[in-house]
C-alpha cells in the first residue's frame, strides 16, 4: 500500500499543526508522520501546494524528501488536488493507494479503485489502532454552538420554570386537543 496525504487539507484539519509560517506547520505534519506511524508500515507521500516564489514557472511538481519522507509541491498553475490526481491516474496499481483527504472534490476525480480515508480516520483512529496515540488529537470544530445552546437552554428552562409558577393562581390555558377530543367523543 502506498498512503498519498493531502497536506494543507490535515494541516488544516487540526489545531496540533498550528503555527506561524507553513514551512513550520509542514514540519510538525513531517514530525507527526515520523513518531505515530498513521499509513503503519507502507510508504507515504505528503503533496502540497505551490512552493516557488513564481507560480508561473511551469505546470507541474517536485519532489523532495523532508526528514526521510516522500514530499511533492506543486509547481505553477497545478494544484496539490490536481498533482493527487495525475499520481493515481499514471499509477498502475491505484487500488494500492490509499489517498487521506477531506477533499470531496478530490475524492470525486480519483474514482474507484482507490482506497479514500479521512482525515480523522488517518491522525487517530490509525495510531490509536495501533495504541501509540495517549491524548486526543483536538479538531478545529466549525460552528461549535455547544456553549451557546447549553446557556439558551438554560435560560428557557429558567423562564419555563417561572412562567409555571406564576400560572398556579391563574386559571387554566384552553386545551385545544382535549376540547376536540371532548367533542369528538360526543358525535
């Protein structure tokens, strides 16, 4: 098996990447790779996004080896999603690829054959098979409204609370439901 990662799209994924310049969010990326294994013992390559200063040098990529492993960049006008593609396209075993993204439209152009992982599913549930991961790795949770609903909620449990008690000396709602009920019963 050969593991392709779609490096900005992990980088992205996760807080544990953060960090003041890409080169040293590549880096922590590269480090993560090295001590937890994720792709176990198959071969990786790691694709990022244009690296010249001029991205109009030429369409297509490099390669290079960071810490020992396998890294392309994208040159010019070609993008990591379309240097992925073109990798499993020329492959002649593409079911021996595994490609960890979240990039549906990736996912999309490589077709079947390939084996498709997920980014969660490639920094966690691989290492934590392989019982080398101790803490969670925290995700970057879009729209977490978790804080928010808990505070509504218990301000509405709060007021439902009050209104009962005011209504105890007041006389009772009309209940439509046992009012027809009633009438219904009486035909």
């Amino acid at each position: 098996m050969e593991y392709i990662v779609d490096g900005y799209n992990v980088i992205k994924f996760s807080d544990m990447f953060s960090a003041g310049s890409l080169e040293t969010s590549r880096n922590k990326l590269i480090d993560f790779i090295l001590k937890y294994n994720p792709q176990g013992k198959n071969s990786i390559t790691v694709v990022f996004d244009c690296k010249s200063p001029n991205p109009f040098e030429f369409d297509g990529y490099t390669t290079t080896t960071i810490k020992g492993i396998k890294t392309i960049f994208s040159e010019g006008r070609k993008s990591a999603d379309d240097v992925i593609v073109e990798y499993v396209e020329k492959s002649l075993k593409p079911y021996n690829i595994v490609v960890v993204t979240n990039d549906k439209g990736i996912f999309r152009r490589i077709g079947g054959g390939v084996k498709k992982m997920s980014v969660s599913e490639f920094l966690y549930d691989r290492a934590k098979q392989q019982n080398q991961i101790r803490t969670v790795i925290r995700t970057k949770q879009k729209d977490d409204f978790s804080a928010v609903s808990r505070e509504l909620s218990d301000l509405w449990l709060k007021e439902d609370k009050k209104n009962k008690t005011n209504k105890k000396n007041e006389e009772p709602e009309f209940d439509i439901t046992a009012e027809l009920s009633d009438l219904w019963l009486k035909k």
